[in-house]
C-alpha cells in the first residue's frame, strides 16, 4: 500500500481485511460515546495547589469540543430559515445536559449586551455558576469556549430547545443550575481551611 489513507476511513479497511455486512452496528451497539469528562469547577490555581491540573485541562478542552459541536449541529440543521431542534440531541448524545447548557451559559454571560439574545434566557444565565478562568494578561480562557461561529439569535433558539428539552426530561427532578450551584457550593466547602483542633494539655 502506498500513500496515508483517507481521513475518517476505517482503518480496517485498508489492512485488507474483510468484514462482515453489519459488523459495526453489531459492535457498536449499547456502547457509550458519551464524553465521560467530569465538568471542572475550581480555578486553574486552584488545580495547581492541588495536583489536579489533568482535571481541570481535560475538562477546559472538553467545553470547547462542546462549542464546536454545537456550532457544527447549528450549522447542520440550519435549512430554510427553521433550525432542526434534533440538533439539541445530536450534541446531548456525546457531551450530556450538564456540559452543553454550563457551555451555552458561559456564552450567554460573555454575550450579555446582545439583544439577539432573549430575555428569558439572559436571566437563567445569571443564576449558573461558571468558574471565572483569568489568564493572567488582562484576558478570560473562557472565551474560547463562546458559542460564537454562528448566528447569536440560532444559538439563542438552541439554548431554548435545550432548556425545555431537559425540563421535560427531568420534570421535578434538580434542575442543571440547581446541580451546578450544589456543585459550586461543595467545592466551596472543600476550598476553606479547617480549623485546626486544640493541642491537648
């Protein structure tokens, strides 16, 4: 063989060999592409202090593969003026609620003076807790997870159908902000020092 095969062809295939009709669905079936990346609430300083700076880099590079897929899926479902909402389900399949709505929360908060954004979902976005990321010269890291190679008013309707699709999911159960705000507050806890026990006498 000659040459690099094409990109995001199945390797299998150019080793030759010979699969069976349906071997992927097979295989693949019941298996989980979900990012499994835990979201990251403490600063990078804090990561630092406590040796946990694989964490927080892995889950920075995950909110910023979740802005590039929602940004792809707007872009795919974007036909005659009307965006196809199963775009919501074709980021939610690999990243889950808890990522997709903390990455268009920040983007909402970055975005806060653009009118194309509603009302209603400028004010939910006040109330989720996103962990400030300075970067030393003036600027903000959270920046590079902004929502921002599309249209601010499709985005808008997608965090829309976002927010009421794990409504109707979820019901009565805690809401992302609610879980994002216990998070934040635990993580709190774990950031004060303990008080020191008196020396016995």
């Amino acid at each position: 063989m000659g040459g690099a095969h094409e990109k995001g062809a199945p390797l299998i295939f150019f080793l030759g060999l010979s699969i069976p009709d349906g071997f992927f669905d097979s295989e693949m079936e019941g298996f989980d592409l979900r990012d499994q990346t835990p979201l990251y609430h403490h600063t990078d300083s804090y990561a630092q202090e406590h040796g946990e700076l694989d964490r927080y880099h892995a889950s920075y590079q995950a909110n910023i593969a979740c802005k590039e897929a929602i940004e792809r899926a707007i872009a795919d479902s974007y036909r005659d003026n009307r965006l196809n909402i199963a775009c919501v389900d074709q980021v939610l399949e690999h990243f889950g609620y808890e990522r997709m709505l903390y990455v268009l929360a920040n983007t909402v908060q970055q975005k806060e003076q653009d009118g194309r954004i509603s009302h209603d979902n400028r004010a939910w976005a006040r109330t989720v807790p996103v962990t400030p990321a300075p970067d030393g010269l003036g600027g903000d890291r959270n920046r590079y997870f902004i929502v921002d190679k599309c249209n601010t008013g499709l985005m808008d309707l997608f965090l829309t159908q976002a927010r009421k699709a794990y409504a109707l999911e979820q019901g009565k159960r805690p809401s992302v902000r609610e879980n994002l705000n216990k998070s934040a507050r635990q993580q709190a806890d774990t950031d004060r020092p303990k008080p020191k026990k008196a020396q016995e006498r």
